[in-house]
C-alpha cells in the first residue's frame, strides 16, 4: 500500500513511530529556521 510505504517505512527504518519521527523532524527543522533568522538579522544588524 503506497500510504504505507509513504508514511511508516522510513520512520520504522531507524527504529521510530511515525510520531517520533515527526517530532525529530519538527525539532530539526525548526532549529534551521532558527538559526536562518539569526543568521539574517546578522547580517541586517552586524552588531
């Protein structure tokens, strides 16, 4: 099934639940998004 496959096969590849894997994501990606902010006001406001 292409939910399946889609879905749960990765997560399940590195030993996480769906909602594990989201989490980790989620985190991961939020601190990029962070630190792409801090780097972008660096660069407006070098101080």
């Amino acid at each position: 099934m292409i939910v399946k496959r889609l879905f749960l096969e990765r997560p399940a590849s590195v030993g996480e639940s769906y909602g594990e894997h989201l989490r980790f994501a989620v985190g991961i990606g939020g601190a990029m998004m962070l630190a792409g902010l801090c780097g972008t006001l660096h660069a407006m406001l070098p101080f």
